[in-house]
C-alpha cells in the first residue's frame, strides 16, 4: 500500500488543482472524495435536476445516498453558479448518467474551454446515425465540433459507496492524450484509488457498456435458480458462472467487432461485469426476468429505477441485426446478447439458450 | 432446453453404453448421474481410499457427501472389484483428485485398454521434469508411452451438488479427436448439462487449474475487507471486481506462455474461476489469509480439507520464478500471482499489490 500522504500527493502535482465536478449523482459525488482528500479544491455542481441534492450537501456536509460526510472544504453549487463553479477550474469531471448525456452535449459543451480536460464517469454506447456505436466521448467530440474538447471517461468496476468508503478499487482513465491521463491519475490517484490509463477509449467505454447489458444475463440465472429452489434458497453458482464465461466470450467478440483487441480493456470490462453483478441495480430486473415475470410486470415492480442497462442491451441488439441483415456478424456468435434483446425489445419471456452456448473449438 | 428423454438419448447413441467411473469422490459420482439418467450402465468404483464410501452407497443407494440418492441401477464397486467393473466398458471416468494422479498412473493406466476412452475430472498442472508444466492428460500419456491411450478431460465450471441438483451447467470436454469427443458428449449431455469440446487440452486444463490459483486472490480480498469491517458485514465488491479483472489478464497471458491462444479455454477458466471463488473450498484459505492470518494458521484452522489450490500456486510460481530468471517471462507483468507465490512458499502476509495491476496500455 502507498504511504504517500495528503499533503504530498497533492505537491507531487505541482499545485493543488481545482476540480469541478458537474452532476452531484453518487458516482460523480463519490469522486469529489479522493479529489478533495489529495488536497485539490473541489466544486460539487449540481445539474438542473439535483437541486436538492446539493441544497442537502450545503445544509449537512453528506450527500443524501451516503453514509459518510464529505471530506472537509468541497464547495457545493447549483447549476444558476456554473460560471463561479467553473472559474479557473483545472478539471472538469462529468458526473451525469447515460440519461443525462444529451443535458451534457447541449447545456455544457459549448460552456467548456478547449484547454479544459474533462473526465466523464458517464458509461455507454449511443448510435453514430451510421448504423453503428460510437463511445460518449466521441459522441460528444461529434457534437462539439468543429471545436476540440479535450474529453476522458473512466472505466472499470467500482460502485461509488465502496469508493467512499476508501475500498481497494482499480479502475482505466482513457482518453486521447497519454501525458493528460497521466495528470489526470495523479490528481485522482489515493492508496485506495488505483488507476490505469489507456488511450483505447472506444475498447474501455465499450467494454464498461456491455457489462451492464451482459449483468442481466448472469442475473437471469439467479432468478431462474429462485424459481426452482424458491428466493430464500442457498445461491447456486454453476449457471451464474456459464453465463459469466459466455459473456466473457462474447464481449470479447463484440470489443473486437468495434474496433478494440485490447486485453486489459477486456479485463476492465471483466471486473466491471463482476461488480454489477453484485453491486448493481441490473440485478433486480435480470432476477425477476429470471424468475419468469415478464419485462413489463417487473419494470413496474422497479418503478423508479433507472436502468442504463436497457438502453445498452437494445442498442447492441439493434445494431447486431441490422449488422446480420447484411451479412456482417452471425448471429449465433452471440446467443445471449441475441437473446438479452429478444427479452427486452420483443417481450420474449428469459430462457438462457444454454445449448447455443456449447462449441467446438480447435488448438 | 431439449425435450429429450432419458430412452431416446440412449438409444441416440446406438446402444446404452457402460461407463465405469474409477474415484468415487463428489465430482466422480456426480458424473453417474447424467450418465444413468441417459440409460447407461454406470459402475462407480472406489480407489483404495473409498472403501467406505462405496459401502455407504451400497447399504443406502445415496453417497455420503450428496443429499439426494443415485438414479435406480447404478452398481458399486470396491477397488478390488475393478476387473469385473471394467468388463466391457465402453468409456472410463478417472474420478481422482489431484492429489491421486500418480496411483491413477501407476494403478490405472497400466490396466487401462488402448481401445478405452477416458474422460478425467482431475484438474491441475504438473511439472513436466524439464522445467515446464503439462496437463495431467499429457501426464499420463508420458507415463503410459509407448502405449498410447486415449486421454480426455472434463473442465469449466461445475460443482458436483449442483450437478446432482441438474442445475443448469456448461462444460467443456478436451481431448485429441474430436470423433471421441462428440461420442462422450453425446453419452453425457442431459437437458441441464451442457458439453462444449475441444481439441486445445494444454488450453482447458490450464485454465481450469489456473483458477484454482487465481480464486485465492479474489478471495485474500473478501477477507481483506471482513478485516476492516467486520466477518459479518455486508460484502464488498469493488476490490473483489479489482483481482478478477486482474486474475484474467494474467490468466490469458499464462495460457499464451504455455502454449493456448483460445479464447473459448478462457471463457471455461473465467467461468470455472467464478463458480470456485463462490462455491470452492479455496475460498476458506482465501479469506482467513485475507484477514492477516499467517499461512501456517490458517492451514492448520482448515486441517483436513484438501486444498489443490495450494499445490497449483507453488508449481506455478516456481515455474515463473525460473523463466523470469532465464529473462523468458517478466515478473511484473504476473503481479497477482508472483505474491499468492510470496505467500504460500515463502510464508509472506498476504498484501494484494493493487498499484502493480494498473498499467499503460494503448489502442
């Protein structure tokens, strides 16, 4: 474990830095911790719709979904004080959610310096209007253009609770410029915050988007084991860990398939499906799928739950047919993707298609 | 799922078969009950460490480890009884541990028709007297030569109650033809157990040892976490999701040094280290050391469970040790593994190297 302390960590940066970070969810918020403990001035800004967020965060110092109080000193803004917020900021880290991301693209790109560095937790794939995928940053560079903004995203399994609670977390900064995420890193780095960096963004943000879209698939099967063993049974493991391995195989493919052979982008994406699968809110929906409700019953049953898995599960099964349709990709490549999109955009009840699963495979 | 019947699988397959399983440890006699649910003759056999459980079975038709009885007909031998239980027998199950690989060569093998196919659940990797590592198949062909048998192994994840339970479950068989292959599968496939194959057996069986090493890693984090909150407090994920990314990095390049290159052998080990993580008996090692007990403590807390894991690390990590010092593997790029060697050779506390795991990597 590194010594390093408060004080130097923020030394070895030269100076301490300012950080904004834009959107006060828990994964946006949970950053302003390892910023504000390696002694950067940190400006938590709300978005239109965390008002009350940060009026809790000014009146108590802890941000409502957390058990533990903000480190001493971060400043709380609305978005009305996104200029005093972003006034000689060195960093700006996007908070928003995948729900949120065309709030980002109209309301804060052009409000952004180009010699600003921006470090978005945002996770998942969007159609490029060219019948393919494109990552967030690049959807936002598209958008920006013709100016160029200097966009980042980070990658890899932590949930925000275990952040702040200084668990052991690894996860991937990518972006572009290799000397920007190495600053980045050192900004963020804390004896509990470890981080990678790689310039593969399109192979890190795909890799973290389809973890939320295979999480069901491995979900699926917990809920199918409820079924027959009833919910207060023992877990089984033996089907989650098929599912997991079929989805290792897949995302693999599909990472290839999107321009990315990269391992430890695999890895990342790896880690991350691990983690939500047990850390996720992906789980409630791929059990009760699994125990046999149908999709529409069990949204209801989730009502109020956001699910960017969803979203990502139907664009790539969206994308994967059209891409069949014309001979591209077969589909029997990707049997639980395949299916994951028959459930959840043709009302199909959840079977896992174990037989499609099995192969012959040569040395 | 297949609506195929236990009479129409039998007769699928030209006739019903007589599988003779050799160890009737929990894996060994889970395979009985595919392989008598499909209308085979099925001969479970104790080696010499058995006899009890044989007895068991006999007097009550159920093995001592399992909570539910054999399907009607199976027949139980004694070891001394093996030459009338291999009469005819048209495929062989070496049901052995690890830890009974060298009597299966020197008892078995010798016995062991060239006509016969063997399909072995044993899992692990073993010193190949010249400084590598061989799959036990490999093992036992070199110490069968000049005769040449024929050697098939079962890997992926499985636990063998699960199995019992007909809970859905997806393994791979390996072996050398893909004839004898298709024919086992067809003997062992049921509508809940699911058989890949492949020819790539260095690649199945090393990835399948491998995650018995790596579950130790995942697993020194649960513990590392009990530390800091509490044996009873809810489980942490994010540095659990940290080692498994980690363990599939270096598992892949593990694969690659020894010779596989196949993506399907990592799935099967990726799968096979999630359910050994969740549902092994590493786990227990896992934790205990995770919480800062010293190795020897803990070995001795476990006293009585056999732990291959143990043994998979040390060759393992002797093996690296001597290439790094022929400068033909570097180290730091097997960080997870190099310290589970630190710590179960050289007795060192357990202290996963979170800032090894990130690296640099590019497009």
């Amino acid at each position: 474990m590194s010594t390093t302390t408060t004080a130097t960590t923020a030394a070895a940066t030269g100076k301490p830095s300012i950080i904004t970070i834009v959107g006060s969810g828990m994964m946006g918020s949970a950053l302003a911790f390892p910023a504000r403990e390696n002694g950067h001035t940190v400006r938590l800004t709300g978005t239109p719709l965390d008002r009350e967020i940060i009026d809790t965060c000014r009146a108590t110092g802890r941000h409502p979904k957390f058990t533990k109080d903000f480190p001493a000193g971060v400043e709380y803004y609305q978005i009305d004080e996104l200029e005093k917020a972003m006034a000689g900021a060195d960093m700006l880290i996007c908070g928003v959610s995948s729900f949120g991301v065309d709030w980002f693209a109209e309301y804060m790109l052009p409000r952004i310096p180009e010699s600003l560095p921006v470090l978005s937790v945002t996770k998942g794939l969007i159609e490029d209007g060219d019948g393919g995928l494109v990552s967030y940053p690049e959807y936002w560079a598209r958008r920006a253009a013709p100016r160029k903004l200097r966009l980042n995203a980070v990658g890899g399994p932590c949930t925000s609770y275990e952040l702040v609670a200084c668990d052991q977390t690894v996860v991937t900064f990518c972006g572009d410029d290799l000397e920007t995420l190495r600053w980045m890193k050192s900004v963020m780095q804390r004896p509990y915050y470890h981080i990678a960096v790689s310039t593969d963004i399109m192979g890190v943000e795909s890799a973290v988007a389809l973890k939320n879209a295979y999480a069901y698939g491995v979900c699926i099967t917990i809920g199918a084991c409820e079924r027959v063993y009833g919910k207060d049974s023992p877990p089984h493991y033996n089907s989650q860990a098929g599912a997991f391995g079929q989805s290792m195989l897949e995302m693999q493919k599909l990472l290839r398939l999107l321009g990315s052979n990269n391992d430890e982008a695999l890895a990342t994406g790896i880690g991350d499906l691990y983690v939500t699968v047990f850390g996720g809110r992906n789980r409630l929906l791929g059990k009760l799928l699994g125990r046999g409700m149908p999709l529409d019953a069990a949204l209801k049953e989730l009502e109020g739950i956001t699910l960017e898995g969803n979203v990502i599960v139907g664009r790539i099964a969206k994308v994967l047919r059209a891409w069949a349709a014309q001979g591209r990709v077969d589909l029997r490549e990707f049997p639980l993707i395949a299916h994951l999109g028959e459930v959840l955009l043709d009302n199909k009840p959840a079977e896992i298609p174990w037989d499609a699963f099995v192969t012959e495979s040569r040395r």
